[in-house]
C-alpha cells in the first residue's frame, strides 16, 4: 500500500530524517532529530552552547561568572588548595597491633610523590577537589600494571569534564560511560575509574553540584555587583542639588561656589550641611549606602558560607581578631568543613585503588595527615609537648617529639632531661606550746 507524502510525515510525527545527507539512522528505528541524539544535561553542551544555569536574577550562572564572585572563590579555593597540600599517606596494620606507612607498596608513591606524568600529588588533589566541588563529581582513569610481581595502580590520570557518566546497569554492577575527545563512546568498568564525588547525592551514585544549588544565591550575588558597577560607572555621584525659588544672580552664585569651595569640600566638612539662602531648600541624592547594596554583597558572602560550610571569618567577612581564635577557626574548619572530605577521599581511593585481595585482608588503608591544620601556635605547641613528657603521666618520649618536628633522632633522645617535677611541699610542723 502506498503512502503520500503527507501520510508518510503524519506517521513519523512530522519530525524530519536526516538519513540521505548525513548517512544512516542512528538506532535504524525511524527518522530521528540531531537533539534526541544528545545528552541535554551534560556540562560539556551546557558550556559549548554558553547556556549555564538560569536563575532567578536573569542571569546565566557559569562556572567563570561564579569564580568571579570573590567569596565562592575563596571557599573553593580554601578547600582545595587545603585537601592539596596535606599529605595522603597509605598505613598498614601489623600483626602485633601497630602499623607502619606502606611505602614499598607502589601506590604509596602514587599518592604521596606522583599520581601521574604531569601532575604533582598537590596538582592532583587541588584539581579533583575542585571539580567535584564545581561539578559534583570528578574522574580519573585508573592505570593498572605488574609492580614487583603484584598488580597495582600505576597512575591516577584526570579524564575530561563532562566526558564520564556513571551507569548503574540492571546486574547492579557500576560502569562508566565514557566519551574521549576523538569521538565515540567506551564502556568502562568500574575497576578502571576513580570516582571522586561530593558526600551528598540525591541518588547515590552522582554527587550534587555547588553551581546546581548555590545558583540563586551566585546570580543574586553577581546581579548586585553589577548594581553597584553601574552605579559607579554612570550614577551621578554628587550628594544632593541645591534649589532657589528663582533665579540667581552672578554675584549670589558666585558667593554660592565660593562658599561651597571654601567651607564645605575636603575630609574635614564631610557630613555639614549648607546655610540657605533667597528661599533656597537641599535635596539629598540617594547613595550606595541607601540602597543597600553593601549588605546585600554581605548577604551573599553569608549564604556561600553556609553552602561550603567555611566560617564566616576565613571568609574575609568578619573583622575577626587572629590571635587566641585562630586555633577555634583551624578546629572548625577541619572538623565541620574538611574532615567529611578527608573521609569521602579516604574511602574512593580504597574502593578504587585496592585489589579485590587486599580489601579482604584489611591490612592497607589511606590517610590523610590533617595535623598540619590543627596545629597551635609554638606556644601552645610548648605547652602540649610539656605535658606530654611529663614526669607522672607521660605518653611520648622526646625522640617521638622530635619526629613531630622532622627533627632526625638522638641517641640519647629518650634519655633527655625531663621536666623537672614540681618538689613535695614540706609538712608543716606542729606549733611547740
């Protein structure tokens, strides 16, 4: 049975077929559209199409337009450069109890020296951190080889934005769809991805995005910067005009400047008013200061605080004493900001990086060393360490002191002087009656 040209677009849902031009059906199931092809919600498209996320504001939020705001900057920077810098070491745990940095495992040397060709540890840690922060999930191709007669991670090498898609299949095994820059598309297994996420997900496999929920509060942000900008830039900047019921003679006028110029400009005549005359009457021009635009900024700075979970005062927000509270903000941010990152770290890498054997065994796991963010002043450094070797209830010996300073050991380290213990108080004698 034949169909017309009008049957046969009725049929296919009047969506048009681009097979003669551009080659074969994609699925071979009928005409399709180019867009039906694509992944709508996939970072790489958003940003080639410059599209962001839309917020209320009116403005298109990028991941440049958010960089720009100088409080999201200072989070994720803080947090980055912090996950970066500390040393991620790998333990193992003896027989007897006690445990010993692995470091004749190769993957010791991968995430403390270098987790691949062109990236230090510090490089790696900052870029990964501030991905998943960005994006909500960051990857990296895990490179397997022989070392030693035992198979191990060799490098750790971050795979494109955008270009990963974790698959949960119906076997509930996780795979990774993957589109590398040539084209086309791999499967990848789990074993050969390391999935780096931020803790929260709203479906367990993907983490959320910074940019996704602090949306509004980045247009709001940059919308009120713009304000200001504007207001700068073009908004008439003098304090208020001068109205006469008629017009001023030359002489009046020029005593008027005059007056202006002599008594009322310069620092110390800010904030004085003018003595009118000829019925003359003073209207105050509106300020950045009336719209409120410096405590809108202050607003925001305070709302990414609560999103990044930074204290308001390492935000630059406060005017915040640093002197006996620095230890309080150290404490804060590693135990209500950091310390769920080091876990989620911590965790990936075992699950990624460890043979199936050493997982069973539970011999080798990961840490990271946050000692040197909740160290105090060398002060409060003398006083612990004091403590610490003291006469009646001492828990260190000064070599391990030492170590804590990377100070090599002494022979004679544990055999140092000790703090002297305060002497008994003598008895008091009974007064001769």
């Amino acid at each position: 049975m034949s169909m017309s040209p009008e049957d046969y677009r009725r049929a296919s849902g009047y969506r048009r077929s681009e097979a003669g031009r551009n080659g074969p059906v994609l699925g071979g199931a009928g005409p399709v559209q180019a867009f039906e092809a694509m992944d709508i919600s996939s970072p790489l498209l958003r940003e080639f199409l410059g599209a962001g996320r839309a917020s209320s504001s009116g403005l298109t939020i990028t991941q440049k337009l958010a960089l720009r705001n100088s409080g999201f900057f200072r989070a994720c920077n803080l947090m980055s450069s912090s996950v970066g810098m500390l040393p991620t070491f790998l333990y193992r745990r003896l027989a007897d109890g006690t445990t010993e940095k692995a470091k004749d495992h190769p993957l010791f040397r991968v995430l403390h020296k270098r987790p691949n060709s062109y990236q230090t540890a510090f490089e790696f840690k900052s870029y990964m951190q501030l991905v998943a922060l960005l994006d909500g999930n960051a990857y990296a191709r895990i490179i397997w080889g022989m070392r030693k007669g035992k198979r191990a991670v060799l490098q750790l090498v971050p795979m494109r934005r955008g270009s990963v898609e974790p698959i949960l299949g119906d076997d509930l095994q996780l795979r990774f769809r993957y589109s590398p820059p040539n084209g086309g598309q791999v499967m990848l297994e789990a074993r050969d991805v390391f999935h780096f996420r931020h803790p929260l997900s709203t479906d367990g496999i993907k983490g959320i995005s910074l940019l996704d929920v602090a949306v509004e509060t980045l247009g709001l942000a940059a919308a009120a910067e713009r304000a200001l900008a504007k207001l700068l830039a073009k908004g008439v900047m003098a304090a208020g005009a001068l109205e006469f019921p008629k017009e001023l003679g030359d002489k009046a006028y020029k005593n008027l400047r005059d007056s202006m110029e002599d008594d009322h400009s310069g620092a110390e005549n800010s904030g004085s008013w003018f003595i009118l005359e000829e019925g003359g009457k003073a209207n105050a021009f509106a300020t950045a200061k009336d719209s409120q635009t410096d405590e809108t900024r202050k607003r925001q700075v305070e709302d990414i605080a609560r999103f990044t979970d930074i204290p308001r005062p390492l935000l630059m927000l406060d005017e915040t004493s640093w002197g006996s509270g620095i230890r309080e903000l150290g404490l804060f941010l590693v135990t209500y900001c950091l310390m769920k990152w080091f876990v989620a770290w911590e965790q990936a890498i075992e699950r990624s990086c460890f043979t199936e054997d050493e997982q069973d065994a539970d011999e080798l796991y990961v840490k990271f060393n946050d000692g040197a963010l909740l160290r105090g002043s060398l002060k409060e450094q003398a006083e612990f360490f004091s403590k610490a070797l003291g006469n009646n209830a001492a828990w260190m010996v000064p070599n391990e002191v030492r170590a804590n300073f990377e100070l090599n050991p002494r022979d004679d380290g544990n055999d140092l002087p000790k703090p002297a213990a305060k002497p008994p108080t003598p008895a008091k004698e009974p007064d001769d009656e």
